[in-house]
C-alpha cells in the first residue's frame, strides 16, 4: 500500500523526532514530502544532506519555506485577512503566529506529491500528516485494515467492557474506538481520552454519536470505506485516505473562507479552519486526545521527562503522540 507522508514546519526538534519518524512511519512503501523552514545557523545546503543521509530515498521532494522565498503568499494572506470578519488584534495573531503559513507549506508539500502521482501515474492510497516537532509514538501500519469481522467485534466488546469499567455510557464506544483505532494500548485508557466526533452532514446512517453498533461487519466496512479521517489534537498529526484529502490542502491560500456547524467563536484559528474543511470535504473526524499528551503543546508546561527517558525512550505506554518543545 503506497503511503504518502507531508512533512512540514520549522526546523526545531527535528533532530529528536526523526528517530520515531523513522521508526514509527517510514517503511518500505511510504514516501516523504517535506516542506520546512530553516530556523537554524545551519545552512539549507547542509540540511538537505542531512535529511538524505536520515530519509534516504523515502524522501521523494524538500522544498524549504522563507519569508524572502515566498514574498508572494505574505500578499495574498493580507488579502485573505482584509475579508475575514474578525477583530484586528485576532488579524495580527495569525500574522505573527503559525496557523496560517503551516497550511500554506502544507499546500506546497502536497503540490509535489500531486505533481509525482501525475507523472508517475501511481496515486497515493493514504496520506499521513505529520510535523517536525511531533512524533507518533505507535506504529502507523494500518494494521486496522486488515481486521476482520471477528476481530472487530473483540474489538467492540473490549472498548465497550473498559466503558461500563469506568461507569462511563458505552452508547459512545464509537468516538472510543475510532479515535485510538492505531493502537489497542490505549484501551485500559479510555476514562482519559477525549474522543471527539465531528461527522459531515451526510454521515447519519448508522454513525450517530450516541447510536450502540452492534453489527461489527457494519463497522468493518465503515473502517475499510468510510469517509473520516484520524486526528490527533485536531490539527497536530493525521491520517486519510488520499482520494479524500483534497480540501485541506486549499487552506494555504483559502485560509478564512470556511465555516461549519462546528465553527465557534474561534472558527478563524487553525483548528477551527481545519475542523471545517474536514466537514466541507464531507469528513467525518474522530480525533484523539488526552490532557497527559496535550501537555505537551504548551511550551511553558513542556518537561521533557514528563513523556521521554533519559534515552528518550517513550515512558507512558498509553501514549500516542507528543509534540517534543526541546
């Protein structure tokens, strides 16, 4: 299965999570387009040999994101501000913030992959979000395509039995089971995961929030063909398939023009704008979270100890991403 990764965003810690970038995504069908930017004294020359020597021949393109480099995009993200309806001091945090510009490197990312699926006419089957700061700490193997009926079914008996465990409503055990479908380590932990459930209009035929499955061969084909994708922290890190994510990309230069029944008075930020995509892709999202791993997004809170050994080994085995501050 051809697998597409987007790598993007400022440089940082990269030299700490390419060991589980490699570990955890890069196998021998997974290909990586990166689109980053220099924050270091190195020059982009010796980043470039060193993201060779790290990815090898997974690394299919790199293209490197400047304000010099690309003047063009600061123009038209003044003519995206002038029509969003929001208060000028909200205008200048997504100036000077990054949830504008990682939707535009991960537009220009995705460009090179569409521009390789056309010449090689070999189109992706899915697409993996990831970050230079942030890692996936389980294996992204897609192993949950492969269940069966039956295996589904433990499955859901499993999430449901941890539920009543918790004396929480199993009526939800769907938010629970799609949004920690990576790994069933996350089971025992299902008292602590904020499951969100974003469906798309369209998405009411069996998959209510709310609505008991009690069919596992139903689920089966929903995990198989459904339309969703997987989150993690909203926006952080995700998982789609390729024929479905077409829209996201457009945020690097339709950023602002979209609004869901989900949209808050925060529908400008990166979250919001994406969570409305998703709905205007017809995407239905099942987004991981946990306040343990959401920790680790604040940059005053971040202890490195708190998720990695001294080795930086991972030290919570519930846990399914991080983003890694130093």
């Amino acid at each position: 299965m051809k697998v597409a990764v987007i790598l993007t965003g400022a440089l940082r810690t990269i030299k700490k999570t390419i060991v589980y970038l490699k570990q955890n995504l890069i196998r021998d069908d997974v290909d990586v387009y990166a689109c980053v930017q220099n924050d270091t004294d190195k020059t982009e020359d010796e980043w470039n040999t060193w993201f060779r020597d790290e990815l090898g021949e997974h690394l299919k393109t790199i293209t490197w994101f400047s304000n010099e480099r690309n003047r063009e995009w600061f123009v038209h993200r003044e003519l995206l501000l002038k029509e969003m309806r929001i208060d000028n001091s909200w205008k200048h945090y997504l100036r000077t913030s990054g949830s504008m510009i990682e939707y535009f490197q991960l537009q220009l990312a995705y460009m090179k992959m569409n521009e390789y699926e056309h010449l090689s006419a070999t189109p992706y089957e899915y697409v993996v979000r990831a970050r230079t700061d942030s890692v996936f700490t389980k294996p992204i193997d897609f192993h949950w395509l492969h269940w069966t009926d039956e295996e589904v079914g433990e499955r859901i008996k499993a999430v449901t039995d941890e539920l009543v465990k918790c004396d929480q409503d199993p009526r939800y055990m769907l938010r629970y089971f799609m949004s920690s479908i990576t790994s069933d380590d996350t089971i025992p932990n299902v008292q602590n995961i904020h499951a969100a459930y974003y469906p798309w209009k369209g998405d009411n035929t069996y998959f209510c929030s709310s609505a008991p499955i009690t069919n596992p061969s139903v689920l089966n084909t929903y995990i198989k063909q459904g339309r969703y994708i997987l989150t993690f922290r909203k926006n952080n890190l995700y998982i789609v398939r390729r024929e479905l994510f077409c829209m996201v990309p457009s945020l690097g230069t339709m950023y602002g023009q979209f609004k869901s029944p989900y949209s808050d008075a925060w529908w400008f930020n990166a979250e919001g704008q994406f969570t409305s995509a998703c709905y205007h892709s017809c995407l239905t999202v099942h987004d991981y979270n946990t306040d343990f791993e959401d920790r680790s997004v604040e940059t005053v809170a971040w202890k490195e100890e708190d998720f990695f050994d001294i080795d930086f080994h991972v030290v919570n085995p519930t846990m399914l991403y991080c983003v890694v501050r130093r």
